[in-house]
C-alpha cells in the first residue's frame, strides 16, 4: 500500500510502498479516508531537534484521520467491517494503575501512532479495537478527520470546566482556536483570545471569542480584568506553551481560578510561583491528550448539537499526493488546520 | 407605604398602609420597583391548606422584586443610596456550620421574607446588607425582578452540571421554563422538555428546547433514549414535583447519571430505590433555594452573555394595583410569569 | 473437576463434577483456593423469590474468591501462571459508553459469576484478563478471598467522602461492619452504628465503631444529633435496604450531607422526598459493586496499610466440603463472614 | 495594656503599654491567654527583607492566639461574653466575589492581624465577629491557640484529598509536621516525609510518618517509586518553598496525581513545565491560608476525634514576658512549635 514515510533521518516525508499491516486478534484494520496534520508531523517533516530525539525512521507518520473498517480480529467484537471509524491515536498499556482507573491518556508506557509506531497517512493503519471510535452519521467526514486536535480542545475545557464562567485562551493555533466554539458550547459566558498574530485573532473573532487582544499589548492584563468586574478572569486555557504568556496568562486569572495547560514549552519556565499560583489559591490542571473515551463521547455530543462548527478552522483540503504543498502551507502561517484526502487521490 | 398583605385567614390579598420599616445597623432599605409573581404567593392569595400551616397574617407578601437603595444602616459599607440592586429572600441566620460553610440556603433556621416575615410586595422593603445583590447595568428590570426563581433554575442546573450533557426537564412551569435556556447557556448538548401541558411545550421550544414530550405519552422513555444511542439522559432536571413524574424521569436518566430534584411533591413518593436509584448507580441531589452568592453570579454571567432570554417567559406586565388581575391570570393556567411594576402605579 | 452448582429449582447446593472451563485468547484459567459466601449465595441456596426468577440452573455458584493463575489465552500479556491473584465478579461488555468512561461497574449488560453464568466455587474458573486482579503479596489469602465484598464497602465510602466527617452506618451485616474500619481507615472523625441486633452492633464496637445504636431506639435520630453539633451526621451510609431504616437515616444526615445507599430495599419504599431530600439539599447516591478498578486500588491500599483488619469479621473458615454446615451457620444470623477453604480439602 | 510591639524599623520587640482596643458593633474583644510564635513573627522580629517591605511600626505582632470573649458590640449574635474563642486571623472585606463565594481566604483585600492590623500579642485583641471561632470544650488551650498553622496543614491536606493515598510531604518544619497527623486522620494510607533536617525526620517518624527520606539523598524520588507499586506518589504536600525541592517533589508525584504547594518560595522557580506537569497530567493546587470556616470545622473534628495528637510539636511553652528567650529558640532550628502563656504572666 503507499504510505507517506519518513525514510531518512532528514528533512521530508517519502510516498513509498509499505505492506498492509498484519492484523492480531483483538486489532481492527482501516481503510484511510481523510487524514489531518498535525504540528508534530510537521516537527517531523522539518526535522527538528526534538523529532530527531523522539522519532526512529523509517516511520508512517500521520495520527489524525477517518476512515472505513476493513477487516477485524478474531476476538474483536465492537466494530464490524464497513462502519465509519476514527480512533484514539494513544496506544496505552492497559494494565497499569492508570489505564486501570480511568487515566489510559496519562499512561507511562504510551505509544503514539505515527511518533512511536507506524501511523495513519497510509491507506491502511491497524489499531487495536481498544483505540477505535465508531463515528455517528450525524459527523461530518472533515470533522471525524481531526477528532483527536479536537479532543485535545474538548479535553482542555471539560478539565477547565467552563460552565457560567469567563475563560481566556492564550495561543490561538488549530487548538486554540477550536478551543473558541468548544468553549462557547461547553456553556463559557465570555471567551477572550490572546495570540502575537493577528491574523488568528480575526479567526478567533469569526469563531465565536467575544474580545481579542494582542499578546503584545502591556494593558491586556488590566484589560481582561475590566471584563471581569475587576475579578479577572475565571478560567484560563494556556496553548501557545510560550513562558512569557504563561507568566501573562496567570496573572489575568482571577484568585481562585482554574488554569489548564495544554501548550508545550520548549524549554523551563521561570515562574514566581508564590504570587502567581501559591497567594491566588490556583488550580492548575497539566492536560495531556484526551480522556479515552470520555473526551470522545463529549467531542461527538458537541459536534452533534451542532454547537461547534469546524468548519472556519479547515483552512485547506488538498489531495493525499499534494502532501509537500500542505507542509509549505502549514510553514506559511496562514492555515489553522490542513485535512489531505486520501479518497479521490488513491483512485487514480 | 402601600403594601401588599394577607391581613386575614382567608383568600385574597389586601393593599393597605403599614408603616416603612425601621433599620437596623446592617439593614439596607430598598424602594421597590418591580416585582415577580411566585407559585408561593399564588398558595398565600388561595389560602391553602400549605398556606394555612405555615403563614401567620398579617404580613407583607412577596419575595421576588428589584428596586433602588433609599437608606442604608451606620455600619452598611458595600451598598450605597441610589444603586439598584435586588436581594437574596432567605434571611440565614449566618452562625450556623451551614451558613459558615458556604450553605446558607440551606441553613436549618432560615426566614423566607413574605412568608415568615414581612416581604417585598411594599413600596419599600428592609434587607440584611448581606442579602443585597447589586444589579449589573446590562441586567434589565424586568429580568432582575425575578433573579430570584431564575436562581432556582441556575442553581439546579448547575448542580447537575449540563456541560456537554443531554437534558431531561420535567415539568415546564416557570422555573422548568427558564431552565431550558439557562441549561442551553450553560453547555447541555442537548435538552427534552416533558409535561403535561401542550401549551407549556409549546412556549418550551421557542425557549430553545430540541424536542419536548407529552408526559402522558406511554412511550416517553424509549423516545429519550432513543435520541440518547439506548444510554438514556446524562442528567435529569425535576421540576414538576409529581410523583409519577419522578417515577418516569428516573428511568429516564442514564446509569451513572445524575438528577436533580426541585419540584417539590405534596406528598410522599413511592419509589422502586433498587431499580431506580442503587443499581443505576444515580446522583440524585435535593434542591434548595440558590447559593449565595455563588447561584447569583453565575446566574448574572449567563443573563449578560446574552445567551438567557426571559422574554418569553414574562408574560405579563401589570400596574401593582391590578394584583387581583394578575393572580385571575396565574390561575387561569396560562401564563409564565407575571410581573407587577410599582413605579408606574405609584406614582399615580 | 469439583464444583458446588446448582443442579434443579430447589432448595441446596449439590457438589458434583463439572468439565474445566475453556479459555479464550483473553481468558485466564484460575486454580480457585478461598472462597467467600455472600449473601446472594444463600438466596441462591434457599432458593427464594429472587433467586428463582434471576437463575437458570444448572449452575456454578460463587463470587467472591482467590486463588493461582493456572493457564492463561494466547492474548493475554499482564497476567502470569502462578500468580496469586482474585478476580472482578462482574463481567462487563466493556464497548458501550458507562464501560468506555471508567463505570463498568454499572453497564447494563454486565453479568455476575456465579449468578448469571458459571461461577467461583470449583476447582476452576475463568475469568477476562480485564477481569483478573493480581494480589500484593502484603494481603493474607482470606481477606484475598473477600475483597468484593469488601470492595463494596470501600466503594460505599469513598463515594460518600468522609475524610474528617461524621458518619452513620445503617445495617451491620458483613458489609456494614467491614465498613466501619474502613471509613475509619479512610478518614472518618467519628462512625455511630445503627442496627436491630445487638450482637452485630457488639460486633461493630470490637471493629471501631465510636458508639452504635439499636435502630428500634426511637431516641437514635436526636442522640446522633446531639453527638454531631446539633447538625446531624455528615455522611450516611446505608446499608440495611429497610424501608424505615432509611427513612430513620435520612433525618439523622445533616442538611447539605451525602447518603450512600448502598442496602436493596426489597420492596418499594414510600418517602416524603420533600423534607428528607429536597429542602436539605442532600446528595444521594445510589451505589452498586465497585468501580473497576479504582475500588480494588483503595481496597489494596487500605489493607496494606494494616489500618483494615477483617479478622474480626471472618467468623468461620471451613473446608469447602463442609458447604452445608456453612451454610446453617449463615442461617443461625451468628456469623459474620464465612470462608471455605478448597486447597486442604481439595487435597484429600 | 501590655502588648508585645514593633516600634521601629529594626531586629526585636519591645513589650509596651497600648490602649486596649475600642469596639465597633460587630466587633469581639477577646483577653488573649496562649498565643502561638510563628515564622512571619520571626520574620517581623529578625526584620528580614520581607519584613522591611510589608510591616509598618507600630504594630502590636501575632496572630496564633486563644483566650476568652471579654466585650461584644451592640450587633453581635453569635459570641457571648465568657465564651472560649480563638479566631481567624485573615480579615476579608466580605463583599467581593471571593468573599461572597466562599472563598474569603484569598479576598483580593484581605488583611492579617499582627501584620497589616495590630495583632493579637497583647492582653486584648478586637475582631469582627465573623472572624471569632467559638471553641469546643474537649480542645486543649495549647492545641486552641495553634488552630491557624494546623489549619493551614489542615486546608492543605484536605484540598489535595488523601482519602486511601499515598502522601508525600516536602519539609516539616511546624506546619509540615502537623500535616503528618492530620493525613493519617484524614485517611491518608501511606505518610512519606523528606527534609534536610534529620532531627525534623527524626520527629516526622514520632508524628506517624510510615517513612523518612533526606531531601539530599539522590534516590529519594526512586525509593518513592519502589514504596509505591513503581507509580510515584498519589498526593504531594510541597512545604518547604524550596525550589529543588518542588522540583523532587514533582518528580516523586505519580501521573495523574495532586500536588498542594503551601510552601512559599522566596525566589522564582525555574520548572520544566512540560515534563513535570503538562505531561503528567498533573493537578497542581496553590494554598493560602485556612478556609472560612470549613478548615476550622474540619481541624476541630479531626482534634476532637483524638486522632491528631499535636504534644509532640508543642517543644515549648513559656511565659509571654519570655519573649526575646523564644525567640532564640526558634533561632536555634530544634524547636517545632513554641507557644506563649499570657494568663500566670500577667498576673504577676
């Protein structure tokens, strides 16, 4: 089957041929439909210093996608052949403490498909039945392709808890800005986004935020704060992973607030922990991934309501073979989220 | 002053003179403006047998109102002449392990004002500077008139906690009604709205219900789950205080989920707590009142946000003299809320 | 091998030879050496109402078991033959959303070894992988042999909360004493039991219990008061399934508490819901197994810390041929809990 | 009256005459009879950095005290003259959101007795009567007067919730050391204490720790692991302030776990966000103070039970003209707790 691969330790990816993946009896084989990328393989395509430490080529890269079940393990007995299926791109252990008590997102032994393990930009990927997602009709193929960015949102805002408060997002890349109109339909009664770009906060406007500042701005701290009866504000989503927003962020969110952190920062941050999260009485949640499968429950239950409309964030849909286009997109900063379709493209 | 009040054992209501109430230190006396109509003064005006047990004439009634500060005591600091507030109608005692522990609407020796004491149906009323709720410019009179039965659905919507949850409402009276678009606002993915009563499902999906059924209809379960992929709903909200209500609603509801129960029946239920309750593994929680002042600022947040519109649940606007009027109305059966404006009226 | 089943619709168990169990590629074959009898076992055995319309003999009997894993499917990773491990009795479908959102202890379609299909009192049984829990070495085989039962009481607990709280105990059969050091263990300021017989409540003494109650008492409900503050209890946990237990032992909890009913009323029960639920702004919650398998963590936790001692509760230990004689002890209402032993007996 | 003073900008105290304190009618006057030293009283007392930026002389010094109610204003209720009280030192404004939330313990406006206010070292002390806690009689008066500290180490182990978990606590100094008792009491199945002081281990093991660790021993964080099923700890009390500490201590957390920091570093932190909480999935609570009055609630059931016994952390009692000789001790690094007794003094 072609693939999109990492071959060599060096920048790029390589459509090559692959074998089918081999099938064990509790796996499920998928024919790949829609594919998203992912800022981690564009990490991989450009090779950068923590691909070089994380990632084993050859590889399939690829973890966000939709497709069909084309085939099923003896012992599998959730999914049948024919339906339309995402899945968790986690591949947990399930026989620790905390696969064992309702945490496999936070598993020490984790792989991820396309980091740790062959991935999904292929025409077929195999998982465990485990990790698949059986799509309701109601989702629309695009949005089931980037279930899991999503999920990462869902999960972020759902741990935050949003209902009745004010929340500020930090960071308004794909996730930050799906964040905006998960944020809104989980019940937040004000949503103000801060980003260095303004051209994502125009986005973020179009997406539902109420208010957008400059991440730049010395008064977007007094600000939010006028919002908020002076309070400032309830609830924080930190995904840029940048330590001076962090350290920004924290101060807008109010005493006895709640900060979730998504974003990865590349090096340590310098923080004044006793003002800033010691005094206020913070509640400050690490987010990793996505609750299996609560998270993918409460992502379909949104979706579904038709609350959360994806459709402003999928900026391009190219075909599978225009991959090398898409990652010059993705490099131009214009994009939120590219989905590459697999369909059309491997019948030809 | 003019007042509203029960001066005997007997139906009806009387306006007459009484004299402005006296302040204490820690008093606020407020000038009312706009009152709301409650099912409880409803029971006061028939005069039964509730009524009969627990009123004791003469006494001012009416809980529900909005109005300016006049006057405040030697040692009020956070409430000054002039501002327009509303106010919490049960007068805690403040002292107790509930009152000190965030509880205080469910403090055991709690006045209702316009029950157990004198209440807001007056040209002024007294309120303890800690029950006085300052009113955000945003917030219109009408809707501040009844902050307090909009507490009550706030408080018992967010206690289930609806974010990205299905529904079920019982019984759309007032309260039920305003439910509908609190728990939209505050982040239901879904919500069902059941009684007996067309007209009231009728004006429950102009407020934004998704499908509403007739509680007489045998086959109400199996359509909510039905619209729930066979789990039934995440949470039940029980506004109808009827025991076969209660009996369906709790089959309604999904296992593991939770029910939270305001309507308050007449009599003992009888319940199948094996089936119902233990084996589902259901959270079921009384509702009480609002917290305060917890319920107050959520409810604020979701009126300003713009996503709570009361419009259509305030069906009618009457000069305070026409108080006869406006109980002919509730009990002809068809009317949501009423409210009485004494502005208008008194200044004749 | 040997087996205790249930051969014909009457009253006893019969010991007879039964085929090894066969194992999936997920199974795992497990030598059992201790058992536990429960109550259910004894509905099964005197063959009552309950029994006859829940199970189809023939059957193997038993839940509540420990013992060496003698074989294991070809699936299987987390496991090892010799192991000494006890086993989750509840069997769920593990694919619909309570089982895919860590509450497959109330999955609807769960079944119950020994109750709806071939159980743990034999030479054999098989048990999911999923299903296997793996002992520390620090838990002596009989406390082993009963970690369901008193799962529940852990789960009971830990649901309700009572880390620096108050709590009554309704019902002091098996598991309403485990329960009692184990909400001691777990943080309770103070645990009163309440029951009808003074033996048992002698019993609950001996296990830690501050100071207990005979339910018949029509004093208990303002002596608990008198104890709590004048509050009532913080937490209830009842354990009775009496009808006017529960009536009792909604008036003794505080307003605002949690009451964890965990005792299966066997008939309806008739509640004024207004006053023992709704103005007092309770929690409820209905409590069913134990949470796969958080429960079993806390279990394991809690008795390696040698702050749950169960001796007191396992009152006979007899071999596994001596069933009947078990049996009478359970209908004599002497005993607390009773183990058999299969390797001594087995041996002969 | 006598009172122990700040009079100018240098190291000491002086023990002046001041005029006993005039009340207004919410206000308690309280005859101090044992006060506890704590470290902001050393701090004030050494004229430290943080001393010289927050404390403007005069000012009577303390805030650790009990005694009995001597005068009420016109409008106190709930406190009699003669009552045994102690009381919370932090005076909320009781009208922001914080305040009217429950969460008064971090109002933005807050201000401490003995550092913004004058304090309670002296033969009277005047406070709101919201702030005065009226005492049980089963509570000793040296246990009474440290009611602020414990609450602290109370709060802390009550936010982080240790019902059956495995705790870690960094630094016991006086508060880390109580909170070993009160997460046993509090249910805490397994109690780990790290220090750099053995002397201060030495005590931790006397208070019921299950294990000791040198904080300069660099295996401590695989020790924890190995005591702990290899997971790492389920809950993390940082108490120490310590940078490296915190940074251990993370480690040392299990995924998923909780982490309370009450210990005030006294420089930024310089954390890898990324590996110690984002990827963790960590809960990282900031703690300030004791909550108003739910931790005083909980401190008094968890004394009362008998399960927190506090005599060993009370190393010395002296009388309160003794001052400058407590203050050595405190200096010398081998004392815990030193608590002042103004009542045989002051008679002299």
């Amino acid at each position: 089957m072609k693939a999109l691969s990492k071959l060599r330790p060096e920048r790029g990816f390589v459509m090559n041929e692959v074998p089918v993946p081999s099938l064990g009896p509790t796996d499920v084989l998928i024919r790949v439909e829609k594919v998203g990328l992912c800022g981690t393989d564009h990490h991989i395509y450009a090779w950068d210093k923590w691909a070089q430490q994380r990632v084993k080529p050859p590889l399939v890269i690829g973890h966000e996608f939709m497709g069909t079940v084309a085939a099923i393990g003896s012992a599998v007995r959730s999914v049948q052949i024919g339906e339309r299926v995402s899945a968790e791109g986690h591949i947990a252990d399930l026989t620790c403490l905390l696969c064992r008590t309702g945490e496999a997102h936070i598993c020490e032994r984790v792989e991820i498909i396309g980091v740790d393990r062959d991935g999904a930009f292929a025409e077929y990927v195999a998982m465990p039945e485990y990790n698949v997602w059986r799509l309701d009709p109601a989702i629309p193929d695009e949005f089931a392709a980037i279930f899991d960015p999503l999920g990462n949102a869902v999960h972020t805002v759902m741990s935050a808890g949003v209902s009745a408060k004010s929340v500020v997002i930090t960071g308004v890349g794909s996730i930050g800005l799906m964040a905006i109109p998960v944020a809104r339909a989980a019940g937040a009664s004000a949503v103000y986004a801060i980003d260095v770009n303004p051209a994502k906060l125009e986005l973020a406007t179009r997406l539902g935020a109420d208010e957008t500042f400059l991440a730049t701005d010395p008064g977007v701290v007094a600000d939010v704060r006028r919002r908020t009866n002076g309070d400032g504000a309830d609830v924080l989503l930190e995904m840029s992973g940048s330590g001076s927003a962090i350290d920004t962020a924290l101060k807008i969110v109010r005493n006895g607030g709640r900060a979730a952190l998504l974003g990865i920062p590349s090096d340590n941050v310098n923080l004044n922990l006793a003002e800033l999260i010691i005094f206020k009485g913070l509640t400050v949640l690490g987010i990793n991934g996505r609750r299996m499968f609560e998270t993918w429950y409460q992502t379909q239950a949104l979706v579904k309501s038709g609350r959360v409309d994806l459709r402003p964030i999928i900026t391009s849909v190219l075909p599978f073979a225009d991959f090398d286009r898409a990652f010059e997109l993705i490099e131009s900063g214009t994009e939120a989220k590219v989905v590459l379709d697999l369909k059309g493209d491997l019948a030809k």
